[in-house]
C-alpha cells in the first residue's frame, strides 16, 4: 500500500516487496546487538597498540588491519541503525539502536585520538621503507592522506587545546539552525483554501505558488520575518567566518578557502575558474530571465517570480516498474555491467520505495562497503521528478557499488566533489531520453523547463553562493569587519549581477544572504556547481564516444577514493582544472533556453 494522498499508511500496511531488505547487513535487530557488544569489545584492544606504530611496517600493519577491521563492523552498525530510524523516526527501538551506538562511537574516538598523531610522528625515511612492505599495499592511500597534514598538526599541547575548543565551534551554526527553524515564527498567508502556515520548509511552496500576490504576501512576510533579526544573523554569520579564518590560521594555511579545499586537494584555482567562468557567460542566464518575465506577462520581474513553474506540473502516471524500465533504457548506452545490477536492486530489495507515517522525508542513497547500497525514495508515481529523483539517488548507489568492489576498505570512499558528478550523470542521460521520447507537446515542454531549471539552481546560482563565500572570508582576512551592512551590500551587488537588468528587487532581497544555512559550511557549495558541469561532460563525451570513453566512465565510477577528485575526472576525460566544462555546461544551458523559447 502507497500513499494515496490524502492517507499516509503505517509502516506495517506497506507490503514487504516495497521496502528495502537490511539482511545484507543484519538479519535482524538482535543479530545487531550482539554485534554492537562485539564492537565494545574490540575497543577494548586499543591501548595495546598504542607506542608501537613506529617500530615496524609488521607493527603498523597490525594496527591497520585492526582498524580497517574496526571500521568495517562499525560502518555496518551505524548503517543498520540510521536506516532502521529513517524508516520510523518515532520508534523508540531504532533511535535506542542509534543512540547506542553514537555513545560506543564516541569512546572509540577518543580512545584512538592518539592514533594519527603518532602516524606523522615516524620519522620520513622509516615511512619510507614501511610503505614499500608488501602489508603496505591496501594503506599505501590512506596513509598517504594523512601524512599530507603533517605540515598543518601543531604540538600535543596545542592540538589538546585545539580539541577543547572544537566542542563550542559549531554555535553560530547551531544558533543560526535554532533561531530560523524554531524561534522564527512567519505567520500565515491567506490562500484560497484558507490561511496555511509560512515557514522555511513551506517557502518554497508558496514561492511556486502560480497566484502572484500569494507569492508577493509570503516573500514580504518571509523576509519581513528575516529584517526583524537582520542584526542578529549577520552577527551569526560574521563569528562562523572568524571561526573558519581563525581555524586555517592556527593550522598554518594561506586562507581559510586554501584550508577547506585542502583535503580534497583542489586548487584555488579550480575556484577561481568556476567563478570567472561564469561570470563570463551570464547571457544565456539573463535571457532565461527575460523570457520568464515575458511569458509571465509582467511589467516588472520581481525576486518573488523567479520560482514559479513556466510550466505547470505534468500528470503523467508512471508506477516503480515503468519507471525502473525508463530509467534502464536511458542508460543503456552504459551497458549491461551497470544497468542490470541497478535494475535487479530498484526491482528487488535496495530501495525503500513508498511514504509511510513517521518516515523520513526526501530521498538519499546510503552505500557501505559490505552491503547493498540502499536508497529511501518517498515515490509518487503521478511525479515525474520522482522518476529524476530515483535516476539521481541510483547513480549514487551505483557508484557505491563500484568503488566497494574496487578498493580495499581504507581507500573506498569517494568525495562530495565526487559523488554529485555520478548522480547528475543519470539525471542528464534520463533528461536525454524523455525529451526525445515524450509522448505529448506538454510533457516535452515540462522536461525542458525542469533542465533549465536544474542548471539554474546547480550551476548559476550555487556559483553566486561560492562567489559570496570566497568574497566575505578575504574581507574578514583583509581586516574588513563583516557588519550587517557589509554582508548586504556585498550579497547585492551579486543578486544584481547574476539576476541582471530585468530584475527589481525589495530593499529585504539582499537579507537572502543571511538565510543560507549551507554558508555554515563554508566553501562547499561550489561541488554542486562543478558536479553537473563534470557530469555533462562526461554525458557528452559517453554518447559521442565509443568503447574507451565509457570504460573511462567507469574507471571514475571504481576509482573511490584511491585518487584526489580532480585527478579521478581527468582519468576519465574531464579537466575540472580548466574552464572547459564549466563553458560548456552554460552553453548547454543557453540551448536550454532556447529550446523553451520554441517550445513557450
């Protein structure tokens, strides 16, 4: 049983067939118990490798393969756990499970915290020697990476501070989350079905709202809500920045901007790429802008009439099965290797597929190294962006699946800046495959809009929120206190540049700056643009190619994390290090354009 839509089923009224099957990790929640106890255990041997990672490559491979063994068992407990609470948040047994489990993790930490330290304390030459023993071959990476940090550790005393102080760095951010999702109260808006209640979840329902004095009523009321505590929030968002400066400083690092790419070892300059780049071809996004404001029939385009659909939803009715076969034939250029592995798992056991009252909302793929790579949807079957969603969340699983069979433990991890490349990958061979197969002029019509505004939303205006980071830390490092006054300005000169001529903003616009709870993590946002340009690249050059250009695709698919990001794309024919991508990916968008021009 599915929702209906107007009855949300309990969990027990969902057939078995439509949920996911965690047998490939527990076969139950004893089983996991007595693993959990199992893992306590295990901790207890830490101390006795402790003062012994020095003294031979046998010795340190001993401890390795302790730790890689620890992680395993840990990385299948913490799987279960989150994927039994996200099928129910309000059981009390799964949250009792996590919860268990987040404590024994804790302990664990803090009774290896000496462990990375006294790795970068052995001397080069002997780590030297020890990374050629024949023990070595499944580390080599791994310790590779942690020896990359050894110009950036300070001394014992100084990291003990430094740990100490770590536990209170995540206020702003926490205040900022506190303050815009509890204490915030928007009020309601007057629709024609009532009054409904405004909120950071409901703001973008209201802002797709087609009846344009709703949109106009909730964004006053929404950022009229955000002016009353302007002050506040640019304080929040000010002592965040002085966190990430003061952090990259302590650490010896040029800027915080070098300290946050460092670890995925990206250049500035891959940064600073995006950025011009973009800047560079602004047209095709001012011309979406003016088409928007033409076809809506406005005298002015205002901030609150960026969102709503040009085109209406489509009602096209397409069950799990159907969809599955439409996303199967859309990457069937990537052949039988990929797509019959993806099938059998969306048609068997892997996905979690309906909405059930106390589930999780949203959808995500949760890969591990020793299991099936699940994914939770919450599908509807009369959504065609469920079908998107389901083609994005099977490239993530799909990418999972390849780099656990392709790497040791230690070094099967990909990166963020990875994992955006392989889901957007299937989205944009699905794109390709219903814009020539749709069967009505509406349905054409709504896939085109939905692509423009997918590269919208990833490569424009994630590039304006990069744009908007990179600008607020060098001021910060410069000197520059970042005042209200600071912060709105530089955040308008920025929505004037990206939105262009035809746009007319409120004087509370800029407060969208402030709003951002990504700019709490700085310098992240960019991997979403530099993911769907890499993606389309790579869309581009399979389709063109032959043989090698997919086997390059699939070298990056198994490549985890035994290579740096931008070394894995090169691998497979994408040079993020240059502008190429990113030029090509708004050329891309530009015929977008002007293809819904035609189509409108």
């Amino acid at each position: 049983m599915e929702s209906t839509g107007k009855t949300i089923p309990l969990r027990s009224e969902i057939k078995d067939e439509y949920k996911w099957d965690l047998s490939s990790l527990y076969a139950g929640d004893g089983v996991w118990e007595e693993d959990l106890a199992r893992y306590a255990g295990e901790m207890e041997k830490i101390p006795a490798y402790r003062g012994t990672l020095g003294r031979s490559a046998e010795a340190l491979a001993d401890y390795l393969d302790f730790y890689r063994d620890l992680g395993i068992l840990e990385e299948r407990l913490a799987y279960y756990s989150d994927l039994r609470e996200t099928e129910d948040e309000g059981s009390n047994a799964a949250r009792t499970m996590t919860g268990k489990l987040t404590m024994a993790a804790a302990k664990k930490e803090a009774a290896l915290s000496w462990a990375v330290p006294e790795i970068q304390a052995i001397p080069d030459d002997d780590m030297a020697g020890f990374l050629i023993h024949p023990r070595m071959n499944d580390y080599i990476i791994y310790l590779k990476k942690i020896l990359r940090y050894k110009p950036h550790i300070l001394s014992d005393k100084e990291e003990r501070i430094l740990a100490i102080h770590a536990e209170g760095e995540g206020t702003a951010d926490q205040a900022f989350s506190v303050l815009t999702n509890v204490d915030l109260n928007f009020g309601a808006i007057e629709t024609k079905d009532g009054p409904l209640p405004l909120s950071q979840s409901t703001w973008s329902v209201f802002m797709e709202n087609p009846g344009r004095e709703i949109r106009r009523n909730a964004y006053n009321a929404f950022y009229g809500c955000f002016n009353a505590h302007k002050t506040t929030l640019a304080a929040l968002y000010s002592g965040s920045v002085k966190q990430d400066v003061i952090r990259a400083r302590l650490r010896n690092f040029p800027s915080a901007r070098a300290a946050a790419l460092f670890s995925d070892d990206v250049s500035e300059t891959v940064y600073d790429n995006l950025i011009s780049t973009i800047n560079s071809n602004l047209a095709p996004l001012h011309r979406y802008y003016s088409l928007r404001k033409q076809f809506l029939k406005l005298d002015e385009l205002r901030h609150y009439d960026v969102y709503v659909p040009l085109v209406p939803g489509v009602k096209k009715i397409t069950p799990w099965e159907k969809a599955v076969d439409m996303i199967s034939e859309a990457l069937a250029p990537l052949g039988d290797g990929y797509v019959l592995p993806l099938r059998d798992g969306l048609l068997g056991h892997w996905a979690d597929r309906y909405e059930n009252k106390g589930k999780r909302s949203g959808a995500f793929s949760a890969g591990s190294y020793s299991a099936d790579p699940y994914i939770l949807m919450n599908y509807k079957d009369d959504s065609i962006r469920d079908v998107f969603t389901l083609a994005h969340e099977g490239g993530h699983s799909m990418h999972s699946w390849y780099s656990a069979r392709s790497n040791p433990f230690m070094q099967y991890n990909y990166t963020i800046f990875e994992a955006e490349v392989a889901s957007t990958f299937n989205e944009e061979l699905l794109f390709r495959y219903l814009e020539k197969n749709a069967d009505t002029p509406e349905l054409k019509r709504y896939i085109v809009n939905k692509r423009a505004d997918d590269f919208l939303s990833t490569l424009y205006r994630q590039t304006m929120f990069a744009e908007f980071e990179k600008r607020t830390h060098e001021l910060e490092e410069a000197g520059t206190p970042l005042t209200l006054e600071v912060l709105r300005c530089e955040y308008r000169k920025l929505l004037e540049k990206y939105f262009g001529k035809e746009m007319r903003f409120e004087e509370e616009s800029d407060l969208e700056g402030l709003r951002i709870p990504h700019f709490y993590r700085a310098f992240y946002v960019y991997k979403y643009a530099t993911g769907i340009s890499a993606s389309y690249a790579l869309a581009e050059r399979v389709l063109s190619g032959g043989e090698q250009e997919r086997n390059d695709f699939f070298c990056f698919l198994k490549s985890g994390g035994s290579r740096y990001p931008i070394e894995s794309l090169k691998a497979a024919g994408v040079d993020m290090a240059s502008p190429e991508p990113i030029e090509a990916a708004c050329k891309a968008f530009g015929r977008l354009v002007e293809e819904l021009e035609t189509l409108l």
